[in-house]
C-alpha cells in the first residue's frame, strides 16, 4: 500500500498572491505630513552589552496606519519593537543611542514616564499571555491600573474593547470565566482587546499570528485591518504574505540595519535594493 | 523477541518500578496514622480537647493548654515568620543575580539544613538566656527562624515558574515593575505560596527540640506568650517519656490531635485561599 500517498496535505489558507496587496487599494494613501507621523525614529542604535542589535535606523512610521517590519531571524525587528515602549530595559546591558519620538516626545528622556508610555503604546506578543483571570479582569486590568475610566464605565469600556478585538460575540456570556479558557485565537484577540482596554495611540504587534492556525489568523489579519482606522499600528512578521496583506507601509530590516522603507505596493513589488528582492521573492532568511 | 515487545516490556517494568517506589513512599504515612488512629483514639473525648492535664496519678484531663499554646506559638511565628520568607523569596526570585540575593539563597539553604535543635539553643542564648525565663516569645521565635528559609525558597522556586510573558504582558500594559511583581507574579503564584506556607507551618508544628529550649513547657491553661507554655509535641514529648501506661496511652492521643490540627488549619487556610481570591488565584 502506498501509504505515503494519503497524508494530508495542510490546504494553506487563501492568500492573494504576492506581490499585489489586495487591500491596498481600500485605504486612500494619506498625505504625508509631520503631523501624520506617529513614530519618528532617528538614527536609532541599540546594543546589548558589547553586540550591536540596530544600527543607525531611521525613518516614519505614518499615524492611523499599519506598518510592517520585516526581515530575517535574528534581524532585530523585534528589538525595535521593544525599544519603543523601552520593554528591552528589563534587559541588563541595553544601550540606546539615537531617538525615537512617540507624538513628538523621545521615548528614550530621563523624564519619560514609563507608565504613562506603555499607557499611550500597547503591546501584543507572539505567544498569547493572557493573565491567568477572568475575561473582563483581563480587559479591565490597564483601564483600572491608569484609571482611564471611573468604575462604573468599565463593563462598557470592556465590552467596547472586546467588539474591536471581535471577539465580544464569543464570549459576552462568559466574561467571568477564566481567560486560558479560551483557544489561542481567543486569546491572542483577547489581549488585543486587552492592549485597546488602555486606549493607546499605538498598538506594537510581535508577530501577533506565529501561534495561531490560519483561521485565527485571517481573523486577526481582519482586525488588524479594522484598527488601523484608530490606532497606529507596528507589525513585525515573518509572514510576507501578512505583510502584503496588511500593511500600508513595510520595513525591510537585515542585520540590524534598515535596507529598506516604503509603501508596501512599492517595497513588494519594486523594491529598490537587491537585498530586499532576495528576501521577498525567498531567495534567503 | 520482537523490538516493540521489549520495549513494552521495559516500559511496564519502569511504570511497575515507580508505583513501587510509591507505594514504599506512603508506607511509612499510613502505618503511622493508622498507629495514631488505634492507639489513640481511645482516648479521645471532648473532655480531652476542653480540660488542662489531670494531676499525676489521676485519670482523665485533656491537653487543652497545649492546643492554645502550638495555636499562639505558631500563629505568632507566622506573623515574624511568613513576611519575612515570602518578601524574601520575592526579592530573589526578581533579583535573581544580585549579589543580596546570592547571599540570601546560599544562607537559607543552610539554614534548612541546620538541626532544629540548634535554633533552639540559638534562640535560648538570644531570648531565654537574656529575659532569664522562658517564655513563649522564645518559642515563637525559634519557629519562625525555622521557617523563614523554607518559605522563602518555596516562595523563590514557585516565582520562578512564571512564564517570563506574563510578566511583560504587565509591564507593557505599563505596570511599573513593584506592581507587576505584586499584582501579577505574586497572584499568579499565589495558591503555590499557601502552600509553601503551609508546609512550613506544618513542619513548625511538629516540632519540639527548639521549644524544649524555649517555651519549655507547663501543664497549665495560659495565654501569655511571655511564659512558659504547653505546646503539643512538648506534651507528646512528655507522656511519652513518662513511666505510667496512662501517660503513654495519653501520647498517642496528642499525636493525633497534632495531626488533626494541623490538618484543620492546612484546610481551612487553602478555603480561605479560595474564598478571598477566586478560582483563578
């Protein structure tokens, strides 16, 4: 019998091809003003201890949009990311050396309120990490840290959240129930919401669907997709697909060095260096 | 003999191994409490729980004075002893490379490896041997001095086992890091420092070298921890030297109430533990 025959083949989930985002065409290209930038990043460097990480990094990250970060393991995308709401500091030995200004105010100032930064930036991980707790806990708990909202608000604040994050339909008639509950594709929209409970300006998103399978990610691809009307939002993926799907704009990082910065139209389909042609078309990472 | 066969063979024999070694594991349990139960509970009545002893030669009395006295003397060395152990199994497991925390996890390793006997005497040169009586305090503190390095390490192992995104899930919600450590790590392992605690305050429970030094002991009701006092292994320890069949039989019965108090306070701890903080704490 010719077994090996009959293994199932894993359908991948329907992608349009690359390189023509599909959704590209759905967000009229805003004008490109200083006021429009969320994040400005000015020959940005990191170290930790005595190793280079990011090397002289510089560029916009445009406001009520999704920008991706893309590159090779080990690039230094996801160090960037943490650099921006400064979660690398709980790593002894980080250096950093340049800017990086949120709204126009370095993140990196000795007056810089911690608090009130992750407050304004919020931050979903690879791996969803709810808190082991009940749903609404889960949601209510930056609101209630930072006091956005008086008590009475929040079953409203954490219903709006979980409507954003689409996943308030799952689970209104369990909020009380434990958040590890959930399957991962919950979890990961349930710290989404988590992360909107603080009403940030900026949403950071570490390869947010590594953890999921296809059907969970398509559905936070689409939130994704809906956020950017309010928030701004960071997206490092290992993903081109995701990228050319989601974002507006695309960084091409390579060994800590930004090669490339555009629109994604232009990044995926004529990009400029020959490095970031490799990688997009597979050719290496 | 064919390959899967043997290897079933061999993972029957391993799991058969370990039930074995179980089963030699709890041996010892059950044949104490079953001891405990068929010497004792004979002796066992209301009386026994509500009376001070009997003067010798006379039957009946209880051990009354001795509950009150193990029931102050570990509640008080819970009260010096937890704080103390749970704060500092926090710093280390959050420090974990500071040169404190280095220090402070070598001595607690020591000191759980220190014979009780010798807390005893070192609490006797600190308390007794200045105040010049013995008193209850000095058992108290002897206690806590036993428990503080066990709660701290459990503390310290169970902190240890939070998974390092929980923590930054905190921080990036903009947790600052006292917050995070108290909100988030401390309740998540919660249940796991109760135990911890619990553990401890049944080991302190049971012991009688380091009272024999300080509390030293006496057959009447008090609740001044400023003199001596009964506590039940001192009492155990007692009847259980004493020449008098009656003393002996009087042994076992205290055992068992050690045993039953200790699973009463293990008991309702864990449902107050659940009561105050929920099913997820």
């Amino acid at each position: 019998m010719t077994s090996t025959l009959e293994i199932p083949v894993m359908t991948p989930p329907p992608t349009p091809p690359i390189p023509v985002p599909s959704r590209l065409g759905q967000s009229p290209v805003k004008p490109r003003t200083e006021a429009n930038y969320a994040i400005v990043v000015k020959d940005f460097s990191f170290h930790f201890g005595a190793r280079q990480i990011l090397d002289g990094l510089s560029f916009e990250v445009p406001r009520r949009a999704v920008t991706a970060i893309i590159g090779p393991s080990g690039c230094g995308k996801s160090t960037f990311l943490r650099s921006i709401n400064r979660l690398n500091d709980l790593t002894p030995g980080s250096v950093y050396a340049g800017e990086v200004l949120v709204d126009g105010t370095s993140v990196f100032a000795p007056a810089t309120d911690l608090v009130a930064l992750r407050q304004r930036v919020g931050m979903v991980f690879q791996r969803p990490n709810p808190f082991p707790k009940s749903i609404f806990d889960n949601v209510a708990y930056g609101p209630v840290l930072n006091a956005l909202v008086p008590k009475r608000d929040l079953p409203d604040l954490v219903e709006r959240c979980l409507r954003a994050a689409a996943l308030w339909d799952e689970v209104k008639d369990r909020l009380e129930d434990s958040a590890l509950g959930l399957s991962g594709g919950q979890q990961q929209r349930l710290c989404i919401a988590r992360a909107l409970g603080n009403q940030p300006e900026v949403l950071l998103m570490d390869e947010p669907c590594s953890a999921l399978d296809p059907i969970a990610t398509q559905k936070v691809e689409e939130l994704i997709f809906e956020l950017k009307q309010n928030y701004t939002i960071v997206i490092v993926t290992h993903n081109m697909q995701q990228a050319a799907r989601v974002s507006d704009c695309t960084g091409f990082f390579d060994r800590g060095i930004l090669m490339e910065f555009g629109d994604t139209q232009q990044i995926f389909t004529a990009p400029k260096q020959e490095r970031t042609e490799a990688y997009i078309t597979g050719r290496f990472g | 003999m064919n390959r899967r066969v043997l290897r079933r063979w061999i993972s029957n024999f391993m799991v058969g191994t370990m039930i074995f070694a179980v089963l030699i594991a709890v041996l010892p349990l059950v044949l104490i409490l079953a001891t405990l139960l068929v010497k004792g509970v004979s002796s066992l009545n209301l009386a026994f729980f509500l009376k001070t002893p009997a003067p010798a030669g006379e039957s009946g009395g209880g051990v009354a004075h001795a509950i009150i006295g193990t029931l102050m003397m570990v509640g008080a060395a819970c009260l010096i002893g937890l704080p103390i152990g749970i704060g500092a199994g926090i710093f280390s497991a959050e420090y974990p490379s500071s040169r404190l925390a280095t220090i402070t996890r070598f001595i607690s390793d020591v000191m759980n490896g220190t014979p009780s006997i010798v807390v005893g005497v070192f609490a006797w040169t600190l308390i007794v041997a200045r105040q010049k009586h013995f008193s209850g305090y000095a058992g108290s503190a002897a206690l806590a001095m036993l428990m503080i390095p066990m709660v701290m390490r459990t503390t310290e192992e169970m902190i240890k086992l939070v998974p390092h995104s929980l923590r930054e899930a905190a921080l990036a919600l903009g947790y600052p890091r006292w917050r995070t450590s108290l909100a988030v790590v401390v309740r998540t392992t919660l249940p796991g420092i109760v135990t911890g605690s619990l553990l401890a305050v049944a080991r302190v429970s049971g012991e009688t070298a380091p009272l024999l030094f300080t509390a030293l002991g006496s057959q009447f009701m008090g609740t001044n921890l400023n003199q001596p006092m009964g506590a039940l292994p001192l009492t155990v320890y007692t009847y259980a030297n004493g020449p008098y069949e009656d003393w002996h039989r009087l042994a076992w019965a205290t055992a068992l109430v050690l045993i039953l108090v200790v699973f009463v306070l293990s008991l309702s701890a864990r449902i107050a533990t659940r009561r105050i903080f929920g099913r997820y704490g």
